[in-house]
C-alpha cells in the first residue's frame, strides 16, 4: 500500500491548484457576490484541459482515471466550491456519463465541444416532485415517428440555465417504474425546451442552478443514451463516480476552510496571545485536522475504486465505500466549516470574511447527489444485503 499520489496525479493536482489560485481567488468572492458565472471561464478550464478529464482523447478529453478527477475537483473546491460544483456537473454528469454510456456517433457529435468548454453540460434527473425517490420521475416521452415527445419540469439542475447539452432522464412507459426510464441527450436548442427560472441560492452563488420547462419538446430517437426504458442503467452506471467526485467537493471545501482558520488563529490576538495558542483553539484545528486526513482516504480509496468498478472490475463493495465516502466527507466539511468559523469569532460571521461563504456552500455536501439520510440507507442496504 503506497498513500504517495504518482507524478502524473501529483503535476495533475498540482496544474489544477494553481489555476485556482491565479484565476479563481478573486472570482470566488465576485461570483459569491453576484451570482453570476464569469464569461469565458469555461473556456478557461477547458483550455487546462480538465472539461472532459475522463474523456477519451480521441473525442478532445484528457483521458484520464477518476482519481484524476477528484483531485482536480478537490483543488477547485479548495478555492471555489461553485465553480467546483459546476464543473463537476460538466465534466462528470454530463461528459462522462457521455463517454461511458454514448454510441460513437454521439460521442463524436457532442463530447468535442464539451471538452473544449464551448458547450456546457448538465444532468437533469430530480423533478419538483421527485428528489431521494428518483424513479417516481414524472417527466414524459413518447414515441412519435423517429422523435420522443417530452413534456414535463426539471428542477435544481446544475449549469441548467446555461447548458447546450443535458442528460435527461424520462419516463418512456409510466406504468413500469424503474423500467420505464429512458435517458436522452437534449440539444438545449431542441424547441420545446426552455430554462422556467434560475434558482437563488444561499451557497454556491454563481453555479447557475434552475428549473427546465419541456413543452412537446421533440428529441430524435438517435440521442437516447443506453436503451429504451434501460435508463436506469445509465444512471447506476455513474453513480459510484459521482459519489468520489462529490466527496472530494466536500474535502476540498474542508481544506480552504482549515487553512483559513489555521491562519487566523495564528494572527488574531486576544489577552495578549495568538488564539492559536490557546488549548480549546489547538483541540479545534487538531480535530478539523484530523477529520480532513481521515476523509481525504476514504475519498481517494473511493476514486480508485469507483474507476476499476467503471471499467469493469470489482462489485458491490464499491457502492458502500463511495457512499461512506460521500456520508463522511459532506458531514466531515459541514463541522470542518462551522468550526472554522467559530474560530474566526464575529469576522467569521461577516461576509467581508470569507470562511462563511465556505461554510454556506458545505451545506450542499449532506443534500446534493443523494441526501446524508438517503446515503445511509444505500450502506446499510449494500451491508445487510452482503
Ligand atoms: C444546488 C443543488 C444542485 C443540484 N444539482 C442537481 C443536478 O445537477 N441534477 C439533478 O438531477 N439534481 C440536482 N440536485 C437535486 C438533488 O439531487 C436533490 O436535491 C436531492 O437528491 C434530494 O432531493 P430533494 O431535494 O427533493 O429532497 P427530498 O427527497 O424531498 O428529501 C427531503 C428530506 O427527506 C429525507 N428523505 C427522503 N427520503 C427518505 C427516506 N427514504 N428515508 C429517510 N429520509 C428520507 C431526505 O434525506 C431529506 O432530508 C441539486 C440540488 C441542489 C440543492
């Protein structure tokens, strides 16, 4: 067992680190402020080559392993978890769900484009009425000539108001249940799709989040992903990965917090000392400290894990760990985060300090991509089960 990252995970985390620090430092506050996504910063990440990680080169990604890609996440989150956030939707929901589950002519017509950042992509699965409880999904598609009709609402979609290219998930026979989903790649540009609202967050402000509207919205039977009425294979088929990248979304937010709270206990005084040298400040950033370790094993185990399972190998032992590493780091960072600002006293709940908006945008960990109660089940299931 060797818990050194090799030199091509090492240049990779270290490529990434940097672009955060020159390009996303002053952005993170800017977009926090604002809401809004930066122009041309797709293009930027796409330029560092991370838009398509997982992607084969043949169709303009980088071809690289999923660990890969949660140290890429990882270190965007350290600096801005919204821009982590949404790239994780491009690279991971969308691209590699593409690369995995596409034909070649889709992955030939789509991924490209995604890669280099002049199209965004999203996932659209979670319905008003159909969040932890995914397969009660209501939106439609039926049959018409060689097009899908589609009619229904999506909500909470990452890069939704953005997107050119979304992963959709329907009901293609209603009385089947989870048998009856079938997943399609929609051109935003399809008519009868159209963004109902952008949704205004409390965290990850700039990540665009909204509410997508089908009105006899028509999708040419070539775009459905996988197989008709198979569309929950596309959607077990990334799950795994999904649950390694979010976890290391949550790792990251935990390290931007601890080095802030780390640095301040350092330089606030108070009775004539730095904070820092005081016991219940000390027992604080060992405990964060410590937590952070223990997620950051579990979060690469998972990675590597969930990258053999996707190319065939390993079994059910994959779905507890990368939900035990989903459950831990998302409620690891939201302690991490509170402490940090506990430490900071008053300044760490004003927004002129930044610890807060970390603080605001771990609360996503326990409740994006399958909730901490829904995590729990899917362990203790895979457990009792075995
Ligand atoms: C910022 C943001 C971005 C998102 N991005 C995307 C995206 O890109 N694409 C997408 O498709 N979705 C996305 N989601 C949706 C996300 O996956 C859902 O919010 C999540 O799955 C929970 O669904 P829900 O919000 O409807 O909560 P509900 O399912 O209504 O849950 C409410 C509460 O009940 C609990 N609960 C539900 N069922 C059970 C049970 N059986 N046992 C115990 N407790 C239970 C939950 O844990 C939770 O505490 C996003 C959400 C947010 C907030």
């Amino acid at each position: 067992m060797d818990f050194e990252l090799n030199e091509e995970h090492r240049m990779l985390r270290d490529s990434v680190a940097s672009f955060a620090a020159k390009e996303l430092q002053t952005l993170a506050e800017e977009m926090d402020d604002n809401d809004d996504w930066p122009e041309g910063l797709w293009r930027k990440l796409g330029d560092l080559g991370i838009n398509g990680i997982t992607v084969g080169p043949e169709y303009g990604g980088a071809g690289a392993d999923i660990l890969s890609a949660a140290l890429a996440c990882e270190e965007l989150a350290r600096v801005c978890p919204a821009v982590a956030l949404s790239w994780g939707a491009h690279a991971n929901l969308c691209c590699n769900n593409l690369n995995v589950n596409g034909n070649e002519e889709q992955k030939k017509k789509y991924l490209p484009r995604l890669c280099t950042g002049e199209h965004v992509g999203a996932l659209g699965l979670t319905e008003p009425n159909a969040g932890s409880d995914a397969v009660s999904i209501q939106t439609s598609a039926k049959k018409d000539g060689d097009c899908y009709v589609v009619n229904g609402t999506k909500t909470f979609i990452t890069n939704g108001p953005d997107a050119d290219t979304i992963i959709l998930y329907t009901k293609t026979n209603k009385e089947a249940g989870a048998k009856g989903i079938t997943a399609f790649i929609l051109d935003t540009k399809f008519p009868g799709f159209s963004v109902s609202r952008r949704l205004d967050k409390v965290g990850n402000r700039g990540s665009q989040t909204g509410e997508l509207f089908f009105e006899d919205c028509r999708i040419p039977a070539e775009n459905i992903l996988g197989q008709e009425n198979r569309g929950v294979a596309v959607m077990m088929s990334g799950l795994d990965v999904e649950r390694a990248f979010f976890s290391s979304y949550a790792l990251g937010i935990a390290e931007g917090a601890f080095a802030l709270a780390l640095k301040y206990s350092k330089e606030r005084v108070q009775f004539g000392r730095p904070i820092a040298a005081f016991q219940f400040i000390q027992g604080k950033l060992a405990d964060m400290y410590t937590q952070i370790e223990a997620s950051r094993l579990l979060c690469y185990k998972a990675a590597i894990m969930a990258g053999q399972a996707e190319r065939g190998g390993k079994g059910t032992e994959v779905h507890k760990i990368a939900s035990s590493a989903i459950l831990f780091a998302a409620e690891m960072a939201d302690r991490v985060c509170e402490q940090a600002v506990q430490i900071h006293g008053g300044y760490g709940y004003c927004r002129e300090y930044p610890v807060q908006r970390f603080w605001r945008d771990a609360k996503l960990g326990t409740i994006g991509a399958g909730t901490s109660e829904v995590r729990r089940l899917v362990i203790a299931g895979e457990l009792i089960k075995g």
